[in-house]
C-alpha cells in the first residue's frame, strides 16, 4: 500500500496562487499591527484556500512486477568443435536452475546463432534484443551468454543495448586451442574467359607458430598447383578462368595436428566467368529470304561480334562490268580461313555452295579448326544436295550426313526422343501437342548414313537437325532453309529465336547447353541436384558436405532427359556432387563465412562491452569440468561480479492496482472544518 495527498482545484490554479499571496500579505499586516485574533484568521483564510485546492488523502494498492533476464544459447556451427557442445549443455541447464531460485525474477531462455545459409557469423545479441523486445528497460535484469566468444553482431556501445543492466559472457572451450586456415587476402569476382587472374592468400596458424603445411590449389576439382608454406606466409596464385559461369577456387592445407577442426583449412573462392565478345563468322552463298533471320538473330545477341559476308557476284560471272565501277568489297578467304580461322567461335555457312571462292586447301582448315575446338554450323538448302555441296570437300569427314536429294513438299517439323532429350531442342514452345503448333517448312534435303541420332525430324523420319561432336569442335547441320517461314509468321511461326539462340550457343560450348552434366543449386534450405542426360536411366549421385560427410542419392525424372533429388543444405560451405566422371561444385551460405574463419574460443572479444555495462566474460570449462559461478540477485551497484559470482540487477518495478481517495473538504467534514475556522475567529473577536 502507498498512502499520499492529491490536490484536485476547484478554480484555476492561478487564482490559488493570488489567493495564496493575499493571505500572506494579510497575515503580514495583522502581524505588524499586533492586531487581536491575526492567527485565527489567518488559519481561517488558510482552511479556505486549502478548501478551493481540493485536497484529498489517496491510497494506491500496487503488484510487483518481476524482473528479466534473458539466457542466449549459442547454437551456431562452431559450437560443435571438440566438447562444446556437451559444455553449453551442462552451463545452460545449471544456469537456468540457479536464476530460477531467485524470488522475483522471470528467464526467458532463447537459442541463437544456427547456421541457415544466409546470415553470415553468429548473431546473438539481435536474439538478445528479441527476447526482451516487450519488456520495459526498467524490467530488464540482465542478459547472459553461453558461447565460444565468437560473436559478429556486438554493439558498438553499451548504450546501444537499449537497457542498463549486466551482460555475462560464459565461454566454452579451452585456453590453449589451436586451429589453422586459410585466409583469403584478395580476389576477383569476375574474370575473362580465357585471361589470367591472380588470387593472394594466407596461411594462418592459432595458438601455434612456425608451423607448415602442404597447399594445394584446384580448379573445379582440378589440381594447378601445390606448395609447401610455413604459419603467417602470404602467397599467390594463377590461373586462366576456363569457361563462362562460376569458376570455383579451393585452397585447401594439410591439417594440423590436435587442430580444432579442418572445415577452416580449405578456403572457397567463386569467379565469375564472362566471356568476352563471341566472333561469329557468317557466310552466305547467295542473297536469299532466310538471309536476313540469322543476320538479325547474331546482331541481336549483344555478346556476339558478328562478321558477315553475302556472295553476290561469283568469281567466274563475267558480265563486262569495269572493274572500277564494281562497289564490291573483296572477300578476304585468306585472312579469314588462314590468318585468324581461330580467332572465331564459329563458323555458318548459309546456303554456301563451291564457287571457286573458298580453295580446297581452306576447308581442310576448317575441319582442323573443327577437331581442334571450333564449331560450324551448316544451314542447308538445296545447294547440299548440288555438285557444287561442301559435303564434296575435306569437311566431309565432320559433317554428320550425306545429301541425297531434295524433296519440296510441305511437312511440320517434330521433335525425336533424343531431341525431346537435348537441350537445345527440349521444351521448345509448342512442341508438346501434336503435330507440334509451328507453321510448315516446304524444302528439305535428303540424307543418308548419318553419323549421330537427330534431334528434329520431318515427314516418314527424314533428319531435320543433327548435332555432332567431332574430336574437341562441334558441327550442326540444319537440312532446310525455310526456318525464316517461322520468323516472318508464316501460320502463325515458331520458335525460331529459342532454337537458333540456343543451337549457336551450344556450338559456342556454353555450359548449361551440355548433353551430359550435373549441376548442383541452393533452393531455399535445399540441395538440388539436376542430372542433364540423354540416356535412359542414371546411378545414384554422390554428394560430400563441406565436412566430409557423404550420402548417396537417387534422382528422378522430372522431364525427358532431367533427373532431379533434393537434400538438405544443413552445413556451410563447398557441396559437391559426383557421378562417374561427372563432378559439380556449389558453395551454400556466403563464401568463407565469418562462422569458420576463427574458431578458436576467446574470452576477449566480449569483455569490454560485457565490462562497460557491469558484467563479465569468463571461461566455465577450461580445468575440465564444469565452473559455473554463483548468481547474486543485486539491487544497488555499477557492479555485477566478483571472484566466484555474477549478479542480475533485481528491479522495483510495480503496476497499480487499485487507487482510493478520501476528499478532506467533501461533505460534513469539510463543512466542519469552514465553521470551526469562522466561529473560531468570532470567538476571538468576542472577547
């Protein structure tokens, strides 16, 4: 019970404070004069004022409030290293049984830190604050923390908390660990294909010097380089970025002895492969209406430098036309398919027949260029199936059918089951209904013995489209020139960017357009594993966690030719996936995160902000056993530990309840009062 007196005006209080310094002045008057009965009529004018304040004697039943403290459990990765977790185990359950003897205080325990796969570092003071995020500053006891010292979200003040109470460090872990890994000094994002770029890293050893160990560099699985470097040295490394796409970078050293764990000793960096502009070298035998369709397709693509030529007036044409009134611009065949042949990621030739202007010797260039990596691709019209066909040049041995004839008759144009397999031609729009929704070709030239499976097709199984691999190059043939019927619209089109964009990308090597490949992604907390592949059935998957941990999957088929299974992404780090000859790398969460970069305990990190605001960091296990300290309540101190103990600052908050009031001058007690004052004073004045 709180008992007290409340004032409640009956006039403005400004006319209270007149009234007020009237009285004085009158009192002081009556007192100057000596006059008989000043007191009594000062106590009169007193009662009257003190009647206009109103004055009431009030009495408030109040309920005391607890207070919080709030215990964070630091569950983050690192705490699994050699006994902490058994340790967090033991501190935890003896510090809430030890808060919870103390009369008037609430725990609110709360674990924090897990690793998700998109926070970087052990957050557990933003843990901290949720937990008492509806408790009033007032209330707020204290905060303790069961970790290893390695915290990244720590304010930068104590003032920054947002109370005035103690935080407690408990540490697990031990005094003399030791730990190596590998620092990233510095590194590119993103990398050229085909230039050099160079990474610097560290070999860093804790709780031990002049030590070495034995570096090795891979390059998507593959070893460039290996070392030997001693505890403390910077070094550097490399290396030709390979292929558009990610590029993944493991430095990985050879462990140290009694280390906490080797997860740190292998760092991750992932470049991004960009490709720098894709030359593609265009030629046309002749101006025709398809002419156009490829022309606008490369020159679209803003990652490709298009060089194009049109045979418009053939070398043996004599018609009398003076040389010097012909704008023509001289083919340069040398320059071309000598001189910097190799200098192009692909070659077309469009309705391109033998006219003398290509000499036998340059086709034996190309079907170099071909098995030495190159790529060609021949849309096919019916100067194939001519005596004056490129078939009936070197390239014969890498083009992958023989023309036959030509057959004009209308027909729409089909996937095969390897075409609904392969990626450039699977899922192609329209090609699920059947007949597939595209407008009709009219022209295609027929073939025999050919090389490898197609993957599109026209009337009684005639191939349409043939992909090839030959040696380290590859080789499409497209057996009709009418694809620019489903660019200009014709019953409604077709794909045709879809087809031809993919097509030339895949005779360029991007990777996503391979036959046979495995891939691996993070979808929200899972692992997928997608098998690209133009067989039947596929094996099991393998798929190695960051900490060596292995597991065998089995994939289903989602869609022809893609097999998929999911697994959960429960640690960070480099993932990889492995399947016969097949490998593929992905790193889950930010790269070399903070979690793993020390991992070694410490009592340091935390003390000052623990110190600024009374509490302390101190290690429980570091003799072996469990030392956990007392916990004092305290009321009155800037200090909360001492040798053996820590405090929570025990509050006195309270709500109220009930409120009572009793008005002095209400009623006959107040009219009492008035009277006694008047009839007091006419006494006075009696005598």
């Amino acid at each position: 019970m709180n008992y007290g007196i409340a004032f409640a005006p009956l006039v403005p209080t400004l006319v209270l404070w007149l009234a007020l310094a009237a009285i004085i002045v009158i009192a002081a008057v009556l007192l100057f004069a000596r006059a008989r009965g000043a007191a009594v009529r000062v106590l009169a004018l007193a009662l009257i004022l003190l009647a206009l304040a109103n004055p009431s004697f009030t009495k408030e039943e109040r309920e005391p409030l607890t207070s919080v403290a709030a215990v964070v459990v630091d569950r983050s990765p690192s705490q699994n290293f050699g006994d902490r977790a058994k340790e967090t185990e033991a501190a935890r359950d003896a510090l809430l049984a030890r808060l919870k003897d103390i009369k008037g205080l609430e725990v609110r325990a709360v674990d924090a830190g897990q690793a998700d796969g998109e926070t970087d570092g052990t957050k557990l003071f933003g843990a901290v604050t949720s937990a008492l995020s509806d408790v009033p500053p007032d209330r707020v006891a204290g905060a303790f923390l069961i970790t290893d010292g390695r915290v990244h979200d720590i304010p930068a003040s104590a003032s920054a908390l947002g109370f005035t109470a103690p935080v407690h460090a408990l540490v697990t872990g031990r005094s003399d660990e030791r730990d190596r890994r590998i620092a990233i000094v510095s590194a590119p994002r993103f990398g050229i294909v085909g230039q050099a770029q160079t990474i610097t890293y560290k070999l860093d050893d804790q709780g031990v010097t002049g030590q070495s160990a034995q570096v090795t560099v891979r390059r998507d699985g593959e070893v460039l380089s290996e070392r030997t470097l001693t505890s403390g040295q910077t070094e550097s490394v490399t290396f030709e970025i390979p292929h558009a796409g990610q590029n993944i970078l493991e430095i990985e050293a050879s462990p140290l002895e009694g280390e906490l764990t080797p997860v740190n000793n292998r760092a991750v960096v992932s470049i991004d492969g960009v490709r720098d502009k894709l030359r593609v070298l265009l030629v046309s035998g002749e101006p025709h209406s398809g002419e156009r369709t490829w022309r606008n397709l490369l020159k679209s693509d803003a990652s490709v430098d298009l060089v194009h030529f049109t045979i418009l007036r053939p070398p043996e044409k004599q018609d009398g036309t003076p040389i010097n009134e012909l704008s023509l611009i001289a083919f340069p065949t040398r320059e071309l398919f000598q001189q910097k042949i190799n200098e192009f990621q692909l070659i077309i030739f469009d309705r391109y027949a033998r006219q003398g202007v290509l000499p036998t010797s340059y086709f034996d260039n190309i079907n170099r260029y071909v098995r030495n990596g190159g790529a060609v691709l021949v849309s096919a019209g019916p100067d194939y199936a001519s005596q004056t066909s490129i078939w009936r040049t070197p390239l014969d041995s890498v083009l992958p059918a023989e023309p036959v004839g030509v057959t004009e008759q209308a027909f729409t144009a089909r996937l095969t089951e390897m075409g609904k397999r392969h990626p450039v031609t699977r899922g192609l729009e329209g090609s699920a209904s059947e007949p597939p929704h595209w407008s009709r070709f009219f022209r295609i030239v027929d073939t025999r013995n050919p090389t490898v499976p197609a993957v599109m097709e026209g009337n009684d199984g005639k191939p349409l489209l043939l992909l090839s691999r030959q040696g380290e190059g590859r080789v499409a043939l497209l057996l009709s020139d009418h694809i620019w019927l489903w660019a200009r619209g014709y019953e409604g089109g077709g794909p045709h960017l879809d087809l031809l964009r993919r097509l030339s990308h895949w005779l360029m090597k991007q990777p996503e357009l391979d036959e046979e490949a495995l891939r691996l992604r993070v979808q929200g907390h899972d692992l997928v594993v997608t098998r690209q592949t133009m067989a039947d059935s596929v094996t099991p998957v393998t798929v190695t966690s960051p900490s060596g941990k292995t597991k065998q999957l089995d994939l289903t088929q989602n869609e022809p030719g893609v097999w998929r299974a999911s697994t959960a992404a429960d640690e960070l780090g480099l993932w990889q996936a492995s399947e016969d000859d097949l490998k593929a790398l992905i790193n889950v969460g930010p790269i070399n995160p903070k979690e793993f970069s020390e991992v070694t305990s410490t009592t340091e990190t935390l003390k000052p902000l623990a110190q600024a605001t009374g509490g302390d960091a101190r290690r429980i296990a570091d003799g072996g056993s469990i030392e956990l300290p007392r916990i004092l309540p305290v009321r009155s101190s800037s200090i909360f530990h001492g040798e053996g103990w820590l405090g929570v600052k025990m509050r006195d908050a309270s709500v109220v309840r009930g409120i009572g009031a009793l008005p002095v001058f209400a009623g006959l007690i107040g009219l009492l009062l008035l009277l006694g004052a008047f009839a007091a004073t006419w006494l006075r004045e009696g005598r």
